[in-house]
C-alpha cells in the first residue's frame, strides 16, 4: 500500500508537493494561532513544522526507490540513509517543540520578522524551481547564501565556507555514498 502511495507520489510534479505542503502548514498555523500556549511561539512551531511536513515526504519518496537483490540481502539499500536521516529529524524535531513550548522560551518577536520567514518560503520555493535550470547543487548554495544574508551574517568565510560544505556534503552523501543523482539542471547538461 506505502509502496503504491509512493510510486503515485514520486510520478506527480513538484507543484503538487509544493501545494500539500501550503496546505498542511496553513492548517497547522490556524490550530497554532487557535491554542493559546502556542500563540505566542507560532512562528518557531511553524519552521519546525515546515521541516517536518519535508521530511515525511521524503520518506515516503523513499518507497520509491529502486532496490536491488544484493543491496536487500545486505541489509543497507538506497532507502537506509534517507530514512535514518528521516529518523533523526523527526526525533530533533521532537525535542524542539518540546523545547519551544517550555514556559521559560522566548516567544516569538512582533511582527517584523514574519516578512523574513515568508521570504525564506518564496526563497526555497523559488529553489526548487531553479532545480531544473541550474540544478540542485547550484540552486542549493545560492539559496544557503541568500537566507543567511536575510538573516544578517555579514562575515564572509562563514557565507564562503557553509554553501560549499553543504554542497560537498550532499555530493559525496547522494551521488559517492548513494549512488543517487541530484539534478544537476540544463545549464550543465548543455555543458
């Protein structure tokens, strides 16, 4: 049944996990707004829903991917890595709202910063889209540098050395370790 759910999911276009996720994160901000514990830190319950409601579409793309009879017999198939990182995230994701609606946390700042989080979400958007053009690992680095120049870091090794380590993180994670192909855009296929 997750195996079909899966295919179906991996077959639609972007637009429509993008769509979902809209979805689910709106009505997660109304039940947030709606409980009176939780008012006060929607914004930081949102980042971390946003991250998740990625993370459970990931692992449900993880159902898709192919696995071969040596890899099965191994016990290490192109799904383990994914899923363990799946794993992580949900259980990081755990103590981060619990820590989030302890009484001692900060609640969120007034307004203001809700332009920084929408430019966040039209700037992974906008990401995504620009995978097929300048491809994931391009895309990725540009989009790191941009939201930590949103978020004011000014020094330059820090803007320099993140995008790179993330990139280089990711290559040698999907394309050394994996085996898995990250789109790599028709500006360098045409290359």
């Amino acid at each position: 049944m997750i195996e079909r759910l899966s295919a179906w999911l991996a077959g639609l276009g972007y637009q429509w996990f993008l769509l979902s996720a809209f979805v689910i994160l709106a009505a997660l901000f109304i039940l947030f707004r709606a409980i009176p514990r939780t008012r006060p830190v929607t914004g930081q319950l949102m980042v971390l829903s946003g991250m998740c409601v990625m993370t459970l579409f990931f692992y449900l793309l993880t159902f898709s991917l192919l696995v071969s009879i040596m890899a099965a017999d191994s016990g290490c198939t192109p799904r383990t890595i994914p899923r363990l990182w799946c794993f992580l995230m949900l259980l990081a994701a755990a103590a981060a709202f619990v820590a989030i609606l302890k009484k001692d946390n900060t609640p969120d700042k007034p307004f203001g910063r809700w332009g920084l989080a929408m430019g966040v979400a039209v700037g992974s958007i906008f990401s995504v889209v620009l995978f097929q053009f300048i491809g994931y690992y391009l895309s990725s680095a540009v989009f790191i540098v941009l939201v930590m120049l949103a978020m004011q870091e000014r020094r330059w090794k820090f803007l320099v050395i993140t995008p790179i380590c993330w990139t280089a993180f990711t290559y040698l994670i999907f394309a050394k370790l994996l085996y898995i192909s990250l789109p790599i855009g028709a500006l360098f296929e045409l290359l």
